[in-house]
C-alpha cells in the first residue's frame, strides 16, 4: 500500500493521526515504553481498528510515567481502547536475570 499523510499531527508531529474515532467503534492500542532518553529507545505506541486499519501513531521519547498518561489519553479519545502494552524486563543491579522459584 502507498503510505498517505496523516489527517492531523500533534505533540510536534509525534502523534500522527489517519482517522479519527469513530462512535461506536472497537480499538485496540499496542504500546512499547522507553526510558524516555532523547538519542536512545523511543517509547511508541500504535491505535487500530478492530479489524487491522492503524488509525494513529505516537512516537518520541517519553519515560514511562509520561508515555502511560499519552497513552490514557489515546484509550479514553479512541472509545476507551484496549491497551496492549509490551512486557518489561528489568534487570536486577547485580546484571544477574531475575527468574521466579520453582
């Protein structure tokens, strides 16, 4: 498919959008946090449809705490969406990978 401009950009062009909500409709939002670094991993975040269609996108680097308030706002704008959001793993200081006792 050819890539079209979005209808409407915010937050600096960070939150692009192709479609607005429609009443009635079921979304789903994808996200991935960051640190929120500038030069390092960017957080994300993908709205679509219930069948397929992104309807916007939200990228630029925002920590954790900001990311999840964007990403609210997206879910109550977008008739409360489902949120998806990536799984974090953190490591412990010590550099060893934390594993649950069996």
């Amino acid at each position: 498919s050819i890539a079209r401009e979005p209808l409407h950009t915010q937050m600096d062009g960070d939150w692009k959008t192709w479609r607005r909500p429609e009443p009635g409709r079921h979304y789903c939002i994808g996200v991935d946090c960051a640190s929120g670094i500038v030069g390092r991993d960017y957080s994300g975040a993908t709205i679509g449809t219930d069948d397929g269609e992104v309807v916007a996108t939200i990228k630029g680097y925002y920590g954790e705490t900001e990311m999840a308030r964007i990403v609210y706002d997206a879910a109550m704008m977008y008739n409360e969406a489902f949120v998806l959001n990536e799984r974090q793993e953190r490591l412990p200081p010590q550099g060893q990978r934390w594993l649950p006792k069996t």
